[in-house]
C-alpha cells in the first residue's frame, strides 16, 4: 500500500470516523481539520468523489457511500 493521495485520505478519514450514512456524517471544516487541510481544497476534492459516486453531502456535511465504503475496504484485501 503506497502513500494515499488526496481522494484516499479522504476516504480514509471519513472510514475511521465512521461517517457511512447521513445520520453519521461529519462536516466538511472537520473533516478539513482532521486530514490537516484547507477547507476549498477538501471541497473541491470533495467535489470530485460526488461525481464519481463515492460520497454524498448533504447541508455541508459528508459521508461515505456504499460504493466509496467499497474502495475504502478494498485497500485492506
């Protein structure tokens, strides 16, 4: 496993805070702060796991979807 780019450290960072659903999503400054990151970079990061599917956000907050759950669990197999 080699060193996880943006997209993967978002995932990552929403996996361990268990943000997989909409009750459990965490908000976009959060997670700006727990990946050590500017806010309008984790946006538009953001913006690019929307379009692929990966994760959803709803009133500024964020969460995994089942398939970016997915790609997230596949980095461990």
């Amino acid at each position: 496993m080699g060193v996880a780019g943006p997209e993967e450290r978002v995932l990552l960072a929403l996996f361990m805070q268990s943000a997989v659903s909409e009750n459990k999503a965490i908000s976009v400054s959060m997670l700006a702060k727990i990946i050590n990151s500017e806010v309008s970079l984790v946006n538009s990061i953001l913006k690019s796991l929307i379009d692929q599917g990966y994760v959803s956000l709803k009133d500024n907050n964020v969460f995994l979807t089942s398939k970016g759950l997915m790609r997230v669990l596949s980095r461990f197999s």
